[in-house]
C-alpha cells in the first residue's frame, strides 16, 4: 500500500474526520462566544461600572515615544481589560461545553434506561408457532 493510499485510509476513518469536524465547529464557536463578550456583555457591564470599557484598561509600564529619528516607539502596557475579556470569554466557553456534555450524559442514560425491546421472531419461528398452536386444536 502506497504512502498516499495509507495517508487516505487513516483520514477517512471515522474518529479522525469527527475530530476534525469538532475541531472546526470548535473554533467557529469559540469567535461567536468571543463577539458575545467584547460586543454584548462587556458594554453593558462597562456602562454599568461608570463607562468603563474593559480592553482599555492598561498599566503603562513605559509611555510610547519618539525618537531622535522620528521613529515612534510604542508604549509598553500590561493590558489587564484583554485579559478581563479572555476570562469571561473562557468562563463562558467552559459552562456552555458543560452544560452540552451534561445534556449529552442525560440523554445518553435515558437511552440506556430505556428497555431495550426484543426483535420480532423470525418467520419461521412463527410459522412453527402457527402449526402448534392449530394441533394443539386438532387434539381438543
């Protein structure tokens, strides 16, 4: 078997195209949980706390200047809102895997609870019953 032909049948298993698939939902969902906290849950926490927008909240270590060059040096911060964000981000990213997989247990165990119902009998199991149960009439 060739390099390629291994390669294929390794990509195309089934776990390894699923891992695949979550690992870009995963990411698309990642940005959408990151919009809702920069653009909808922070404005309004920011309002709230006297106008305040978190990704501004900085320690400047060193003010940004220029040099004899007319070259600017940026300013030097410690940027603690970002950091606010990504929290929040990763507190909610983390409850809302959460709250998937505990959905996924429970309907897992209501699947398993659930009795299990047997096959129907093969034809010939019932056509055997048939012929029994009209001799057992015949005898009476």
């Amino acid at each position: 078997m060739s390099f390629i032909q291994e390669f294929k049948a390794f990509a195309m298993r089934g776990n390894v195209v699923d891992m695949a698939v979550g690992i870009i939902i995963g990411g698309a969902f990642g940005k959408i949980v990151s919009s809702l906290v920069a653009d909808v849950i922070m404005p309004p926490i920011g309002l709230l706390l006297g106008g305040v927008d978190f990704s501004d909240i900085k320690i400047v270590l060193k003010d940004a200047v220029t040099d004899a060059a007319g070259k600017a040096i940026p300013a030097v911060s410690i940027n603690i809102g970002t950091f606010i964000n990504m929290i929040i981000d990763f507190v909610i990213v983390a409850f809302a895997i959460f709250a998937m997989i505990k959905l996924m247990n429970k309907l897992k165990r209501k699947e398993e609870a659930a009795p299990a119902v047997p096959p129907p009998p093969p034809a010939q199991e019932v056509l055997l019953s048939e012929i029994r149960d009209i001799l057992k009439t015949k005898k009476a």
